[in-house]
C-alpha cells in the first residue's frame, strides 16, 4: 500500500474499472471511507461493505455499469491536487 492512500484508492477503481471487474476491494481508512460514501451518494458505485480481516479494515466496492453496453460508470478518474500540487479553490467555483 502506498503512503498516500487516496491516490491509490482513484488507481485501484481506474484499473478495475477498465478491466470490467465488478468489485474492487481497498485498505479502509478515514478518507476513503468518506471518498467512497460519495461516490455511492453520487451513484458512480453501486454499494460498499466494510471487510474486517483480522487487523486490517478494507471496502469492497461494488462498481456500477450500463445495462446495454457494459459501459462503466467511472469512465476517467484523475486526483486534481495531489501531496506535491495543491489546488485550492472556493466552494461556488467546485464543479
């Protein structure tokens, strides 16, 4: 797992995503947590459960595509501000 946990969680939906897999399962932390509740509020995801293994929380996601062409919901996913870039914008200007 990588130091920055939602990059990795936006690498692990994108890969799933293009492999048509229709689960993707990602290490539970705060900010994920939080990122994937909007994500299903937002309905790009279908639903998330919380995995308990042991010492290690993870979500599995269930992801969301089209009936008729298997298109996947999540389509393109890019982090915009990142550890080494930040972007600050105001709440009016988010889209």
């Amino acid at each position: 797992m990588s130091i920055d946990t939602i990059s990795d969680m936006l690498t692990r939906i994108r890969n799933a995503s293009l492999a048509r897999h229709q689960t993707v399962q990602i290490p539970s932390t705060k900010a994920t947590r939080n990122l994937a509740k909007a994500f299903l509020e937002e309905r790009f995801i279908k639903s998330v459960k919380e995995l308990n293994n042991g010492s290690k929380n993870s979500l599995l996601l269930s992801l969301g595509y089209t009936k008729k062409h298997q298109i996947p919901y999540i389509t393109n996913i890019s982090r915009a501000s990142r550890p080494g870039l930040r972007i600050y914008t105001g709440v009016k200007k988010m889209p």
